[in-house]
C-alpha cells in the first residue's frame, strides 16, 4: 500500500509497485501489493549510488561526501609499497606483459644480453663468440656442446727414433733365424717408442719395412726364392689387441748363374711399398697407440741368415716372476703386456691378439723393428 505520510519533499511515487522514496529510506519493490522483490537501502552519510543488483534488504556504508564505492589494495616492488585501486604492468628489459581474462601474462626476449669473456691477457663484454681454427686446432659445435680436436700432421715417421737400445751383445740387432721356411713365427711389440702415443697425424704413403741385412753362401744366394713380409697394425681393446689394418710386401730372384747378393745382401736395406699395399687407407692418429705385428714367409732354398735393425726394449723377454712367489716357468710372464712371439705360427695376421697367446721365452720377444713411412713424396729417398 502507498505510503502517503509526510511531506512531497519526503515522497515520490511513480506507481504503485515501483519506486517511493521517503525521508533517508529508499526502497524498490512493495511486497504489500503484490512485488515479488523489496530492496531496501539506508543512507546516513552522503549521496547514495546504487551499483549491482541485490537480493536482500542491505545497509551500504558510503564515503563521505558521496562517491562510488572502491577498495584499495596495497601492492609492494622491490623496497616500495603502496595502496592502489589500479596497477599497470610496464614492458621493459625485454619483458613483455599481456591480459588474457583474468590472466597477466609476460614473455622474455630472447636476445642474450653481453657477456665478459677473457682469453690470454685480454677481456672484453661480449654478445657472441666465434671459435676460429688455428693452430691445428679444429672447433665444432654438437647441440650446444663445443668441440674441439687437435690436428697435428707429420711428413715423416720412424718408430724408434726415441728408444734407446737396452741389450747387451746385439745391441740394436735382432739376429734372426733363417729366412727359410713356409711360415714363421708372428713377433708382436708396440710401434711407437715404448708403447707411448702416437705423435701426429700421418697417412703413410709410403712405407719402408723391413730394415734388414741378408747374408750367405755364394751358391745359396744364386738359388731363386720369395719372400713374404706381412705386417698388421693393431690397437688395444679391453684386454686384447684388434687388428686395424694389414699389408705385405715382397722380395726375390729367379735363379741365376751369378751371385744374386747384389740385390738383396750386403749391408742393411729396406723392402718398400705405397699405400696400395696396405687393407685400408693406412691412416695413423695423434694421441692413438697401436701394436706392431710381423712375420714372413719363403718360398725356394734361400736358407740365409738374416739380421733386423730395430731396438731391444727389454735385453730378454721373460721375467722370472713376482717378489714373494716362486719362479714361475709360464711362458706368458714378461715384461709388459703385448710383448712377444705369438704361440703358434700362423698363415694370416689374426683378428685379436691376447696378452695370454704371446710367449715371453725367447730374447727377441722384448725387440721392436725398424718401421719408417713418409706422406710426402720429396722423403721417399734419402
């Protein structure tokens, strides 16, 4: 029913079911008449401003001297705090910020700002960095690995230049038994030096193997024969050697009616051969070890003795055990792994070679020959 008390100042009626207005009382709705909703708000402290819809009869508190209703937050950044009713989030140092619905977003540059790198003496602040080859030194880079590999060549090799003769009687000798025979025994010893790592990178071109002097009777020297070297190379895996790469070469005569010894005896010579000779590409690398393994065969009756110029690394090949046990008689005890003379005599250079098949016995298991090999054609006679 209308409120009809007070005076017009007091009262405004637009109809009878939706707005009057009396004294600091406002309402909507007059559920005595048949409204299906009454809202009611008391103002004592300013303008009233109605934002939003409610659902009950409420009281709002306003501000003084009237306003829209807001909430202050306090936001803190680094050492600074402040109550704010908004905040606004600024690109900058390559951050960017975005709104998606109720959600900030920011994404980084990716520019790398710079960065001090120090080489030698000197430091500079840098955005990039370029690995330049030289030196022998090759840079790489795998992912976001930097690589780097030293590339150290040599025109020249000889595998004893470094090792000293040890034994005594033959010095640097190793007399050998008579180059004669179907097959001989297979002789096993580093390569270089006393097992060190090889020292630059060389494809070997030319190779000069065997170094040795023949010597005989006159009537035995005038006999045709063939010689066969053949020689692998081999390099370590776990507890056994493994064969790289292998060749041969050979020598001989037909039968003469004249002494042949000009050919083949007479002080120490070299049998030669090119990179034909060889299974593969006879590619040896800096920082690499590899073991040397040689034997020949013979065809005819050339029964020569034969010495070969090379090193004695140990002056006998067998040792007579450890401090604090018995002599031992085994073959196999020397003085370093991967010394010695193959236990049995074979056709062909075998694909593995264990420490446990090289027989100590005999003085030449501690000698290594002579090997020589050239990647530069001006060096192949000298």
């Amino acid at each position: 029913m209308p409120i009809t008390t007070g005076g017009f100042e007091d009262l405004v009626q637009l109809s009878q079911d939706t707005l009057y207005y009396v004294g600091p009382d406002f309402e909507i709705g007059n559920t005595s008449v048949g409204s299906t909703a009454s809202i009611g708000f008391n103002n004592t402290a300013g303008k009233l401003a109605l934002a939003g819809v409610a659902t009950a009869n409420a009281t709002v508190n306003l501000p003084p001297g009237g306003g829209t209703l807001l909430s202050n937050i306090n936001i803190s950044a680094g050492s600074t705090s402040n109550n704010l009713s908004a905040v606004t989030f600024s690109n900058v140092n390559g951050i960017s910020f975005g709104l998606n619905g109720s959600v900030i977003t920011a994404s980084g540059a990716t520019t790398i700002s710079v960065v001090n790198f120090s080489a030698g003496t000197t430091s500079q602040n840098l955005a990039s960095v370029t690995f330049s080859n030289s030196g022998n030194v090759s840079f790489g880079l795998n992912g976001s690995t930097i690589t780097a590999s030293a590339n150290v060549t040599g025109d020249w090799y000889d595998n004893i230049i470094r090792a000293q003769p040890a034994a005594t009687g033959s010095g640097a000798m190793g007399v050998m038994s008579n180059l004669t025979g179907s097959v001989s025994s297979l002789f096993v010893a580093p390569l270089h030096g006393f097992g060190e790592m090889f020292p630059y990178d060389i494809t070997a071109n030319t190779c000069f193997f065997p170094d040795l002097s023949v010597s005989g009777s006159t009537a035995t020297m005038s006999v045709a024969f063939t010689s066969v070297w053949q020689f692998g190379i081999y390099t370590l895996n776990a507890s056994s050697l493994s064969l790289l790469n292998s060749g041969s070469v050979s020598f001989g005569f037909a039968g003469a009616a004249t002494n042949n010894s000009t050919g083949f005896a007479g002080g120490f010579r070299y049998g030669t051969f090119p990179a034909a000779n060889w299974s593969s590409s006879p590619v040896f690398k800096y920082g690499s070890r590899y073991w040397l393994a040689w034997f020949w065969s013979s065809a005819g009756a050339v029964n020569q003795t034969i010495s070969m110029a090379g090193n004695f690394l140990f002056s006998t090949g067998q040792r007579s055990g450890l401090l604090g046990a018995s002599n031992l008689t085994a073959t196999s005890n020397g003085y370093a792994p991967f010394y010695g003379i193959f236990t049995a005599q074979t056709a062909a250079m075998p694909v593995s070679i264990g420490s446990n098949q090289l027989q100590k016995t005999a003085s030449i298991a501690g000698f290594v020959p002579h090997f020589v090999m050239a990647n530069n054609a001006s060096l192949t006679v000298f």
